[in-house]
C-alpha cells in the first residue's frame, strides 16, 4: 500500500522551501546531491516510511522551492535545512545526504551536533583533489558553452552506470526533457557548483561524534570511492561500506543493495 506525503511550503526567510513528509515515526530526513530535488529519494520513501517519518525537500532555487535564489555554499543550505526543522518542531532528526546532500549534513553535524541523531554520508566528500576540481571545470566549462543540454547528458554519463543508463536512453528526448525541466538557471547552478567545489572540512571531521555510515560505489566516477573511504577515516567510528556497482546515482541504479544497507544501520 502506498503511503501518501504531505506537503509543506516553509518560509526561511528569503525562501520558501518545497518539503514533503510521508509516514509515521522517528524522523529521517533525506537530503538530495547537486540536482537539489527530493524525488532523486523516490526509490527509497516508501520502504523508508515503514519505519520513520520521511521528510525530503528541495533546496532553495531548485524544482517546487522559491526560483531563482543563489546559494553561498552547503553552509548556506544546511542554514535552510535547520530552519526546516525548526518549522517541523524536529528536535533532532537521522540524516542521509547523498554528495552535495552530504556536505550539507556534515555541516550541520559540526554547527549543530544536538539536531542529528544517525548520520548517513552517501557518495560524498570530505574536501576537493585535483581529480575533483578537474571534473567540475570541465562540468562548468560545459554548461558555460555548450548549454544546459549539454551539461545534463554529460553529467547523467558520468552519474550512471552504461547498464543502467542505456535502456533509459531508448527515449532519449523524453529521458532528457525531464532533466531539463529542473534546470534551475544559470546563475543559480554556478552558484551550486561553486559550492560544491568550495566544500572543505577535512580538518574538522574528527569532531562529529554522531554514529556515522559512509556508503559509496566502487564505480563512482564523481565522488570515486576513496572520497567514501576517507570520510569513514576521518570521522570517529564511521562505518564504511562500497557497493560493487550503482556508480554515483546508486541510490536509483542500485536501490536494493543501497537501501538495505540504509536501513541496517538506521534501524536498531
């Protein structure tokens, strides 16, 4: 049986916020990577919401939340994801974060440590290499030149595995078009790669004291498993576990493996 979401419009002061809660019970927020929507959780809500009360949202500037609103780095949107839960009356929450989702929980796990209960980094990073750096120019240069079309197959090529992208790809019009339908604008996205890229806390992860799991992929082209790795080395008594397959979007390609890692360390 489905179980239906609510959905909530919250004010954070110079946004408003496209959030959306489904089931009952402790709660489990779930933050979305660069694209900033909650649908990328859509394989995981429901079986999610047998256990915990669901709560995903949109990052400011991003699919049903206010347009247009620049963002100045993942301490800005951890900022909008506290007030979030100051609106919701959340104590203190489980979160996941997947990439850029991740380095706004590390934040909020730093600046905030009384809020979060269990702490899930999914394919994300704890600073930038060159490997890294490399990457996001080429994906700036690109939006730049070439254009938001552009941009979008070149970052679903990298995101997902060729046995999972390729039958997607039998509509490939259509399979774009919903990308390019959350394109959120250009002076908004180079906000959002400037954050990622800017994204650094290395020296500071030895102070999240919350009970941490590090998930990643072993063919993770954007956060390649050494970013998982390093996480789970940095934070103290983090778990870390890689999957064979799923590449950076795992939590879609590969969401039963994923997911039941997720659950055997949220619920205990």
């Amino acid at each position: 049986m489905t179980i239906l979401a609510e959905t909530r419009r919250i004010n954070v002061g110079d946004a408003e916020i496209h959030v959306e809660i489904t089931g009952s019970g402790p709660d489990l927020l779930l933050g979305a990577g660069l694209g900033g929507r909650g649908v990328f959780w859509a394989n995981q809500i429901q079986e999610f919401a047998k256990y915990f009360r669901v709560i995903t949202h949109d990052h400011r500037g991003c699919g049903k939340s206010s347009p247009g609103k620049i963002i100045h780095g993942a301490e800005h949107m951890a900022d909008d994801l506290i007030a979030v839960m100051d609106a919701l009356n959340i104590d203190a929450a489980h979160m996941v974060g997947h990439s850029t989702g991740g380095a706004i929980c590390q934040h909020i796990a730093l600046k905030h440590p009384e809020r979060l209960s269990r702490l899930v980094l999914s394919c994300s990073w704890a600073g930038p290499d060159d490997y890294f750096v490399q990457l996001f120019e080429m994906r700036r240069e690109i939006l730049i030149k070439c254009g938001p079309a552009a941009y979008f197959t070149s970052g679903t090529y990298l995101a997902m595995p060729s046995s999972h992208l390729q039958p997607q790809m039998q509509n490939s019009r259509a399979f774009m078009a919903e990308r390019m339908s959350a394109f959120p604008g250009l002076e908004v996205e180079l906000s959002r790669l400037d954050a990622v890229v800017s994204h650094d806390l290395r020296n500071k992860l030895y102070e999240i004291p919350h009970e941490t799991l590090c998930i990643g992929a072993r063919d993770d082209q954007i956060t390649p498993p050494g970013f998982t790795e390093e996480l789970g080395q940095k934070i103290p008594g983090a778990a870390t576990h890689l999957l064979e397959r799923g590449g950076h979007f795992c939590p879609i390609t590969s969401p039963n493996a994923y997911s039941a890692r997720l659950l055997q360390f949220l619920v205990q």
